[in-house]
C-alpha cells in the first residue's frame, strides 16, 4: 500500500484528500521533527518552511509532516473547506502524486491559549542520513469509524463518561497500530505519543496506552489539552519515531 516520493526521499501510506496515514523515510534519509517557538498563520508558516527547506538545501517535496491548531473544532463541511484551501497549497507546490496527498497532518484545537486562526504548529521534513531504523510519523486521528456518515460516524457520539472514553481511545489505538505496521514499524522504534484531548486521560494512558506501547511507555506521553478538528469528537492521538527533532 506504501507508495514512492522519490524527490522527497520517503514513501507513504494513502489516506483521505486532506492527508495521508503516515510516512516513512527511505534507505539514505531521516525524518526531522521541526516545532515552531511561535506558530505562525498557516500560510505564513508555509512561508516559514520554503525559507527553512532553503536553508537546509532541501526541495519542497521534502515535506513530510504538518502539525496545525486551530481556534476551535470545524463541523464536517467546515474541516472539508478548509481543506480544500490547504491543498491548493500542495498543489502550488507540486507535492501532490497523482492526486494523492502524501503528507499526514495533525490539526487541533487548545482548550486553552487557541490561536485567532488556524496557525502552523510543527512540521516533517526528510534529509540525508542513516538511522539504525527508519524514521517515519502516524497522523493524527480521532474516533470516527465512518467519516461519511457525519456525527453518526462517529464512536460512542456526544458521549463522554469514562466508559465512552475509553472505547473512543481503544479505537483510536486500533488505528494508530495499523498505521505503524503498515508504515513497517514497531513500538521498540516510537519515539513520540501525542495525545489529544479536552478530559482527563491518566486511566486510559496507563490501561490503554502504555500497555499497548511496550518499550515505547518509557517515552511517556505528550498530552495536549486540545479536541481533534471536527465537531463531536473528543479524543486523538499521533506518533512518530524520529532521530532529530529541533525547535525554531
């Protein structure tokens, strides 16, 4: 299922026109975490990537990773407009493949300290390299089993209790472990477990989480009191398993 970015120097597994599933460097190069000190509207902050690929003598389609957050949650045809604005970007860029979009993403929204509108958090990129195993990044995703369904799609939908919690996270695991054997990882090789979410999630991380994580639970995990983009949801999770990761 992993197809070739051969001018960005990684593969990825499709996903939906938004974004794809995740992303894997390929033999000679590694995938470097970037996090902005002060996120930056989103179209600026694309502004700020050329800049830093320039810098770094890397070419566009070296992009491999979007991180955002936004003001609030979107409903479904809100998320789905301004999805249609950011890959008009990626086309401008030329980093689409034959339609598909090959960059994951992750976009929430803080429940405190939201930006006025949607800004660019962190961003993926690949350079050359060796690594003991190859770097790779999960995108984000929330709970929804059937996405054209709307709310209805939605697990355990306007439910919250701690019961609805963690059947929210169980199927959000589910998909994050997929996606990390599709994308030919393991747990040995995570680096980084984001977790995103308005409730507490302490019982889920340490039941749910961490005994699935294995080796990973020594990295703890990076909670964001933040609801994943749509309406209705309330729990998301990304992870990634990088060698570098910096701040600018």
């Amino acid at each position: 299922m992993l197809r070739d970015v051969p001018a960005g120097g990684y593969r990825f597994l499709p996903g939906i026109p938004a974004f794809s599933s995740g992303v894997v460097a390929m033999p000679g190069w590694e995938i470097v975490h970037v996090t902005l000190a002060a996120p930056a509207p989103w179209r600026e902050g694309f502004a700020r990537i050329d800049d830093h690929l320039t810098q770094a003598g890397r070419p566009r389609q070296a992009l491999c990773g979007i991180m955002l957050r936004s003001p609030a949650p979107f409903t479904f045809d809100g998320f789905d407009g301004f999805n249609q604005g950011y890959r008009e970007v990626l086309e401008e860029w030329k980093i689409l493949v034959d339609g598909d979009n090959p960059i994951p993403r992750t976009n929430v929204a803080p429940v405190v300290g939201a930006p006025g509108e949607p800004v660019l958090y962190a961003f993926d990129y690949t350079v050359a390299g060796a690594t003991p195993a190859p770097t790779f990044v999960v995108a984000g995703a929330g709970e929804v089993r059937d996405r054209a369904r709307g709310r209805q799609g939605i697990v355990r939908v306007d439910e919250s209790s701690p019961d609805a919690m963690r059947e929210k996270a169980r199927f959000v695991l589910t998909v994050m472990q997929e996606r990390l054997r599709a994308l030919g990882g393991t747990w040995e090789r995570v680096t980084t477990i984001d977790v995103y979410s308005a409730h507490p999630i302490h019982g889920i991380v340490e039941d749910e989480i961490f005994r699935a994580a294995g080796p990973a639970a020594i990295h703890g995990v990076h909670w964001y009191p933040s609801r994943p983009p749509i309406q209705g949801l309330e729990f998301e999770m990304d992870m990634r398993g990088v060698a570098r990761e910096i701040r600018v």
